[in-house]
C-alpha cells in the first residue's frame, strides 16, 4: 500500500486533494430536491438554438482545425487530419434505462450517420453522462473500422466486456502517441461509478491533445490546483473545452462540478489561448435553471477583464473553425 500513488486505493482511486463525494449527501439531495419541486422547469420547456452542421464539409475535412459541439461534453474535434470524439453521448438518455433517468432535451446535432470515419475517442469517466454504451457500441461498430478508445485507468475491462478491445487505459500523467497525436491523461477533481457497488473503482480526469497544435478536455470536475499543475507540467494550451453546467446545489455539487466563475479560473490555470464552453443545455442534471450557465460565465469574463471571443459559448450544432 505505501508504494500506491497518491490518487490509488486499495480498491479504486481518489481525488488528489482528497476531496469525495458521500453516497448520503446525493441521496439527501434527491430529497431536499423532490421536497422542494426542483428543478422547475418553464411553461413551455427549455429551448436553444441549433444549427445545422455542413455535414458534407465534416466529412470531407482534414485539414482544418475544427471543433463541433454535439451537446453535453461531446464535441467532434477535426485535429490535425483526425477525427477525435470527447465523451459521445449520441442516444434520448443519461442512463443504463431507456425508459428511465435524465431524459435529453436537446437533440444531438449530429447523429451516427452525420458523422465522418472516427479515428479516436477519449473518455473522461464512466457517468452515464458521459460513457453511453450504446453510443460507444455503434461507434466500435463503424463500418470503417472502429476508432481507438483512450480511457482511464480501470475502466479497459468494462470495454472488453462489451467486445471492444481497440482500447487504450491510462493512469495521471500518462501518454501515449496515435495517428501524429499525443494523448496524455490528466488529472480532475471528480468521482466515478455507475452503479451502487462500483464507486471510485475506475479513475477519471481529463485529456490533453498535442499536435500541432494543442487541445484540452477538461471532463467532469471541480475545482482544484491540478489545473495549475497540467499547466505546469504541459505547458499553456491553445485550446480548451470547459464545463460551465451542472453546478446547483453548491453545497454538494462544488466538489465535483465547476460552476462559471470556476470555469473562468481553470481557463486562466490553464493558460488557455482560447477555451469553448459545454456541460450545460443537454440533459437537466442538476438544480440551476438551464439557460444560466452562458448568462454567469458572461459576468465572470467581464469581471475578470477577459474578452468574450477568449471564452466563447457555442451553439448546439456550431463548428468553430481553430486558427492557428
């Protein structure tokens, strides 16, 4: 035990500020929110604009760099001629029930069939937010191959349960070289599980992407110093996608869900030329109303005397053209 890293356990992992999550403090929250009829959602429902992407040019693209927000954390990131998913999330549900669970309210922009030839994927953590089998099914599936699946660390064996196995776990601080890129797994303040007996025994976090250009996916977190730390290490990074949702109520959620104002602090940690928001107008996780997370993080650039084109918010469906 005493030659185990910082973030192991005799059973799983841990975050490195040594901040955790109780199963009792989410079930308090289930009740203190069905006692309180949150999260109150309008007459007519939530509604944000989407655009309709050029799939032709998509599928057609390797040489410009190009980021496309799908919803949630996912995003099709064009990177140096490879097509790279963050955390795909391509079904109606956050959750192992069709018919149960966070229901999507925002469609995906593009779908199994919009999409061009995948070449990688990278997954933050096994949430069901996150980590949707079916999605990661049909993608193994493609029938131009399956894409090489970058993964945390204990999470390989869930994969090769399911017959993938064009997969690649790793560990903080790790890398590992594909197609011209440079993947290293990062550390984040989180948890994992997807069930009640699997807590904290995968590892979770974000990923570094270096070409010619730099990429970072911060995942699920809260906030912590190993922002710093990745910046430290790695240097400044060009381009990060950041969570900017799912932060409501603070006295739990802040261990584990940055909210605007912390979203703003990692952008600065990380010494990011420019960073895009997600993690919000997808599915209803948490308690603030959906359409705040854009109006906070607008308050927080001005108030930190950041430019708003440095942090921009991207619609449902938006292709941002990266230039160098």
């Amino acid at each position: 035990m005493a030659d185990l890293p910082q973030h192991h356990t005799p059973t799983g992992f841990r975050n490195s500020e040594l901040v955790g999550r109780s199963r009792g403090g989410i079930f308090k929250w289930y009740l203190e929110r069905w006692r309180k009829g949150l999260p109150h959602v309008p007459a007519g429902g939530w509604r944000f604009e989407t655009l309709v992407p050029d799939v032709a040019w998509l599928r057609a693209n390797r040489e410009v760099r190009a980021l496309t927000w799908i919803g949630h954390a996912s995003f099709l990131a064009q990177w140096d001629g490879v097509n790279l998913l963050t955390d795909p999330h391509l079904t109606a549900r956050a959750s192992p029930l069709r018919f149960a669970g966070p229901r999507r309210l925002q469609p995906p922009a593009l779908d199994f069939h919009h999409l061009p030839h995948i070449d990688a994927v990278v997954i933050s953590h096994n949430h069901h937010d996150h980590l949707d089998e079916t999605t990661v099914r049909r993608l193994a599936a493609q029938p131009s191959g399956s894409p090489r699946f970058f993964v945390p660390l204990g999470l390989k064996a869930w994969f090769a349960g399911r017959g993938i196995h064009d997969v690649v776990e790793l560990d903080w601080w790790q890398s590992v070289d594909h197609r011209g890129l440079r993947y290293t797994f990062t550390p984040g303040q989180h948890w994992s599980g997807r069930a009640l007996g699997d807590w904290n025994r995968s590892l979770w976090g974000g990923w570094r992407v270096d070409g010619g250009s730099s990429l970072f996916f911060a995942g699920d977190t809260g906030y912590s110093r190993d922002f710093l730390e990745i910046a430290r290490r790695l240097g400044p990074v060009d381009m990060a996608l950041l969570p900017i949702g799912a932060y409501e109520p603070r006295w739990i959620m802040k261990v584990m869900h940055v909210d605007p104002e912390e979203a703003v602090r990692i952008h600065q940690d990380l010494q990011a030329r420019q960073s895009l928001a997600m993690h919000w107008g997808t599915f209803m996780l948490t308690d603030e109303p959906m359409d705040e997370p854009p109006r906070r993080l607008a308050a927080a650039l001005r108030a930190a005397g950041i430019a708003p084109d440095r942090f921009l918010v991207p619609r449902h469906g938006e292709t941002i053209r990266v230039h160098a």
